[in-house]
C-alpha cells in the first residue's frame, strides 16, 4: 500500500511539473518562431485534441 501512495505522488508530481514545463517551453518556441508551420500547427492540435475528446465521450 506504501508503495501505491508513492508510486501515485510521484507521478501526480511529475504531471504537475512536467506537463506545464512542456506546454510552456512550446509557447516560448511558437512566440520566438517565425515558421508559419508551427503557427499553423497549434490549431490542428487542438483541433484534433477537440475531436478526440468528444469520441472518448
């Protein structure tokens, strides 16, 4: 049992850091780019993440 609630925190912990450290480092990238493909791709990304979720639902 001791290891689920740690096994379970640690990758709480590492959702919580890593997921925002991504999300801020591909912003960064996107503002600092003059590419127009990743300009263009962040829209089909959420695109996709939309269509996704609404066909897991």
């Amino acid at each position: 049992m001791g290891r689920e609630t740690v096994s379970g925190m640690i990758t709480s912990l590492l959702t919580w850091l890593l997921v925002p450290s991504l999300v801020i480092g591909f912003i960064y990238l996107l503002i600092h780019s003059e590419s127009i493909l990743l300009w263009s791709s962040l829209p089909l990304l959420a695109i996709i993440f939309i269509i996704k979720n609404h066909i897991d639902n």
